[in-house]
C-alpha cells in the first residue's frame, strides 16, 4: 500500500535538494534518482481514476506525473504527449486530477508549439480554475525567449493583478537560468508592483522568487538591491530570502561535491 503521506514527504524534500542541484551537472544523475524512487509507485497507482479512490490517491497521482516529468521519465514524458494531443485536438479530454500535471510536463519540452497550444486553451475558457492552472506554468520552460514572452503576459490585461505574482513565479520555478531571468525582471519592475502591492502578501511573494538562489554572488545581488529599493512591508521576506541563500550556499559548499560522488557510487 502506497502512503500518500509518506511519498509526498520524500517528495518534498527531494524537490528541496533539486533545486540546488538544478544548476550543477550531478542533476542528471539526481534526475535519475528520482525516476528510480517513484516510477514504480505511478504503476502501482496508475494513471486512470479509479472507483475506489479518495481525494489523497488524485493528489499522489498528480505529484507522482510532476515529479517524473521533471525528471525526465520517458514513459511520463510520452504518456502526457499522448494525452495533451488528444486533449488539443478536441479528443479524450485530461482528467482534471492530472492536468495540470501534463501541462507542466509538456510545457517542458521548450517548444513554441507546445506553448501556442497552451496558450490558446488558456484564451478559450472562461474557468478561472483552467486557466490559473495554465498561467502558472506557461514559464516553467528551458526556452529563455517563451519565459520573456510569459514575464510580460503576466503584466498584461489578460492576466487578473493579483494572479501576476504567481505567474511571474512560475518563470523562477524553471530552473537556475528561469530564476536569473525572473530576478532581473523583477528589479525593472520592482516601482510597478511596489504600487500595486505594497503591504500585502503578494509583494512577499515576488521577493520570495530569489529564496531558491545557491550563491553568495546572488545574495550579495539581493541584498544590494533591496538596502537601496526599500520595502518596508517586505523587510521580513526579504531577511527570510537572504538567510535561505546563505543556508543553501554554505551546504553546496560543505556538502556538494560530496553529494555528487555518493550520485556516481549509485551507479546514476
């Protein structure tokens, strides 16, 4: 028997420690690793709905689709292709359990087709649910020029202000080159989303979009710019987010290269 608690956990700290390696080459083999952990739980789950399942075996299911489409499984990564073409072309639609699981997976194939198609199911419903499901991962892509496109998307009429935020954070979740690329946009506009969120918790949530950053470099970047661009209400995120770089920096020094060795006596 699958426990969703106990999947979701190794899950969660596994996802914690990938966001460290993203930028480094033992990622491949971290990939790897998690393929191995969860492949054979997703066989055991399985992809169709079943009679007997309650609301925490959807939510396996669609950590499980996530999680290995991010790793590169390629049974996963076929799978959601297999069912976003047919959902596109008007065919078996996706089971809502796992759809935004597939978006995200076949967003990550950096192609600009892919995206015109989401893109275009994002313009066609009125549900708000569809369509946040959508915008949050439009960034989340190795294309650096479909990021730009999605940074920008975000601060258009199409998009609700309060949704922004998270759309903008959905470029910072691609990965390392994602991250530089949110930050910098987020120091252009930082005048803009001072006076449309200033005091609330979406403006923490745009300074939360370095916390992931692994260097002393990027904190040194962070903790300029925000001793010359005041933010009062964000005084608080913005020493969380420091102190969360200096931690993940200190452990790549000490722990890395460490780390990287243990991936290759794994046979990764």
């Amino acid at each position: 028997v699958v426990s969703t608690q106990s999947t979701g956990s190794i899950n969660g700290n596994l996802s914690e420690l990938g966001s460290l390696f993203s930028h480094l080459p033992c990622f491949t083999q971290f990939k790897a690793m998690r393929r191995r952990i969860f492949s054979r739980i997703l066989e055991e789950v399985g992809w169709e709905k079943r009679a007997t399942d309650g609301h925490t075996d959807s939510l396996l299911r669609n950590m499980l689709v996530t999680t290995l489409g991010k790793s590169d499984d390629e049974q996963v990564l076929a799978k959601c292709h297999e069912l976003f073409n047919q959902h596109v072309s008007g065919g078996k639609q996706i089971e809502a359990d796992i759809r935004g699981a597939v978006y995200l997976t076949v967003r990550q194939d950096g192609k600009e087709e892919t995206y015109r198609h989401l893109l275009d199911l994002f313009k066609k419903t009125d549900l708000h649910e569809e369509r946040d499901r959508i915008q949050r991962i439009l960034g989340n892509g190795p294309n650096a020029q479909l990021r730009t496109e999605t940074l920008d998307f975000a601060m258009s009429d199409t998009v609700r202000s309060n949704d922004t935020p998270f759309v903008i954070h959905g470029v910072a979740n691609s990965g390392a080159e994602g991250r530089d690329q949110t930050w910098a946009f987020v120091q252009e506009k930082f005048p803009v989303f001072k006076e449309r969120y200033s005091g609330g918790f979406l403006f923490t949530r745009l300074v939360q979009v370095t916390s992931n950053f692994t260097s002393m470099e990027q904190y040194k970047s962070v903790e300029s710019f925000f001793a010359e661009n005041k933010a009062p209400s964000a005084e608080r995120a913005v020493k969380q987010s420091l102190e969360s770089i200096k931690l993940r920096a200190a452990w790549l020094d000490r722990d890395g290269e460490s780390v990287a060795q243990w991936f290759t006596q794994q046979g990764l």
